[in-house]
C-alpha cells in the first residue's frame, strides 16, 4: 500500500483551531458548571448568595461587593452570624420570624474591612444546622458602616429538598467517599489526608477495574478493525445507510460496542466532581454532620492535611497542573498505541487520510483531554490533583497490560 499524502499545513491548523476551540468551551461553560462563576456586579454595595437556592445541609456563602468609592467596615458580631436571619416559611411573602442561631459549630470569624471595589466571602455555614433547619425562604439583612453612612442591604435564600439525582449522587458517590476517608484516615498516625486519598483512589480503581478494563479492550479492539471500518466507508460512500449498516455488522461480529470506549471517562468524572466536594467538606468534619455515617457523628480530630511538604486544601498549579497534562497525555498515546507494527502501519495508513473524522477525534483525545485536566488542576484543591495523578498512573499501568496482551496476541 503506499504511503497516504500528509495533509496540507492549513488542515493541520484547522484541526488544532477545532481543537483549541472545544477546550475554550470545555473550561468556559463545563468547569464553571460545577465551581461556579463570578458575573459582573452592578454598582453599589450588592449581597447576594452563591447559590440562592440551597438544600439542606449545603453550606450557606454570603458575597459582598463593595462598588463604592468607600471601605465597608462590618460590625463584630461574633458568636452570633455576621448577618441577621429571619425565616418566612413557605411563602416569600409569610409573616418573618427571627431566627436565633446560637453558638457556632466552628469557631468563627469577623469580617475584615472590604475595600472600595473589593469584595468580601462570608460563610454562614458554622450556624447551618441551627439557623437553616427548615425548608422554605430566609431573609438576610447584611448591616456595615461607610465614610458615607450605613449600609444595610438584603438579600433572599430558599431551602429545599435534593433532587432525586443528588440524593443518588450523595448517596453512592460523596458521602461514601468521605465516609471512607474518615474512617482511613482514623486508623492512620496523624489521620493523614494525603495517605487516605491515595487508599480511596486505589479502592475505587479496584472497584472499576474489571468494567475499564472491558472498555479498554473494546478500544483496542476498535483501533484494529479500524482499516476495515475505512474500507467499508469508501466503498459505500455514497449510500451512508448501507455504510452504516455494515459498520455496525462489524462491530457485531467482533463484539465491539462502540461506546464502551467512552467508559473510563464517564466513570471518572463524577468520581472527580464528587472527590472535589468531599475535600471541601472534610475541610471541617463539623459541618459535614450530614453527610457523616453513625460511628463518625462525634469525632473529635481533624485530618491531617500536609502530605510531603503540601497542604491538601491549596492549589499548587505551578506543580500539579504540567504533571497531570504529561501523565494524561502519556495515557492517551498508550491508548492508542498498538503493538504488533505491522497492523499499526496499516492502521496508520488508514487514519491519516485528508479528512478522516477518526484523526481528528485521536488529535481531540491526545491533545484536548490533557489539556482539559491541566486546567482543571489549575483551580482545584491539592488534594482532588492528588487523587487524579494517582488514578491516571494506575491508569497507565492498567493500559500497558491490555497493550501487552495484544502484543503477545499478534506474537
């Protein structure tokens, strides 16, 4: 067969600018989903909730923006909460009634001064479970003092029921994660945070070992029959019906289902996601009562969250964020990599033909993917980075075993 003519340098730029494009999307309008966003404020002092609509036991974040030409000083309120709380039932509209939230779980702390243009976080979340015990509407009044007078300013928080999908996502994915950290991390000398995540990747990678390792061979699978598949393609080019048809009488016959391939990622994400809320929330197990299994209801420690040399609870982008985008992109090659040469050079010829949709989806995956969870690790806690550079490197070895069974395969 002889060689297929390399694409032209402007098709190559296409493909990068299509690449560059999804990941522009990806970390604008997929990350913020999860971590939020800020919006631009509107001038004046502006208090709002980062999420106005709250379930029970969420924890309750308070933002002040300061767009005046004056500091706002906030009055020392400590024991009680930084703002006043009245509840108004059901109705937006019922009669108000103040709630006394009483002492902090947690110690708590006075606001600082915001700065004219600067804004301020406030968490609500030591008085919680005193003060957001009921479903239904709150009224926060935020009081401060200014060169030109009082500030007060309201704003309104709803409590509510989860949804049936969070129930089922808190239910086999954070609160048995936490569950699991809390009690490793009990057993362990110092309560280690660092150790515990490292255990809980390896237990949850155990745990998907036998369904990834399935897709990870209908991958394989999928990249070898991949000559066929362009053969099947150019001859019924012009009837895609038929095409179609007798792809799908390929994968049948080799027992491929292509979107078996798409497995590891749909595993691993909420994985991610719902690691990123445990960190948050064994910040301070005090407020994670909620969440906490019966014999961890009156812990008395904390984790310990330094783990060679690193607190778990910052961001090391600097460090973690290059480190992820090699070890990803290391497993993306070893996935697509195919040990007997001589398939691979057939395989090569058939993949990289102008405008074949199956180069440019290996470019998305070996380039885009990495890329993705590099900036993902440039915004996340230490610990979430940790959990994700252990599970790829288990990852990687997991793929060198499926390459290696092909080699000895075509041996």
């Amino acid at each position: 067969m002889t060689p297929s003519p390399a694409k032209k340098p402007s098709s190559r730029i296409i493909d990068f600018l299509i690449i560059g494009l999804l990941v522009f999307l990806a970390t604008q309008y997929l990350f913020p989903r999860f971590f939020g966003e800020q919006e631009a404020a509107p001038q004046g002092v502006v208090v709002a909730m980062e999420d106005a609509s709250l379930i029970a036991g969420q924890d309750p974040i308070l933002t002040v923006q300061n767009d005046t030409t004056s500091a706002l000083t906030v009055p020392v309120t400590c024991p009680n909460p930084p703002v006043g709380i009245v509840f108004l039932g059901m109705s937006e509209s019922g009669t108000g009634i103040t709630i006394d939230a009483g002492e902090p779980l947690i110690g708590c702390a006075n606001v600082p001064e915001i700065a004219a243009g600067k804004s301020a976080t406030i968490s609500l979340a030591p008085w919680k479970y005193a003060a957001f015990t009921e479903q239904g509407y709150y009224d926060l009044a935020f009081s401060a003092d200014s060169a030109s007078g009082a500030v007060r300013v309201s704003t309104r928080v709803s409590v509510g029921t989860q949804s049936a999908i969070g129930k089922i996502y808190a239910t086999f994915i954070t609160t048995p994660f936490l569950n699991f950290l809390v009690f490793v991390a009990s057993v362990l000398p110092g309560h280690d945070l660092g150790i515990a995540i490292i255990l809980l990747t390896l237990a949850v990678k155990i745990i998907l070992f036998i369904p990834t390792q399935h897709s990870l061979e209908g991958q394989k699978k999928m990249q070898l029959l991949q000559p066929q598949i362009e053969a099947l393609r150019k001859k019924h080019a012009d009837d895609a019906v038929k095409m179609n048809q007798e792809i799908m009488k390929l994968w049948k016959e080799n027992k491929i289902n292509p979107f078996q391939s798409c497995l590891p990622l749909l595993l691993q994400f909420p994985v991610l996601i719902g690691l990123y809320h445990v960190i948050r929330d064994a910040q301070d197990l005090a407020l994670s009562q909620h969440l906490l299994y019966g014999p961890f209801q009156n812990i008395t420690w904390t984790f310990d969250t330094m783990f060679l040399g690193l607190d778990l609870t910052l961001t090391y982008a600097l460090l973690f964020s290059p480190l992820l985008v090699v070890l990803q992109f290391i497993q993306m090659k070893l996935t697509f990599y195919i040990a007997d040469k001589k398939k691979a050079k057939k395989i090569d010829e058939a993949m990289h033909q102008p405008d074949n949709p199956q180069d440019m989806q290996q470019k998305i995956m070996l380039y885009a993917l990495p890329l993705m969870i590099g900036f993902f690790a440039w915004q996340v806690p230490a610990a979430v980075s940790l959990y994700w550079g252990v599970s790829t490197l288990f990852a990687i070895g997991q793929q060198l075993i499926v390459n290696r069974e092909h080699l000895k395969v075509k041996a």
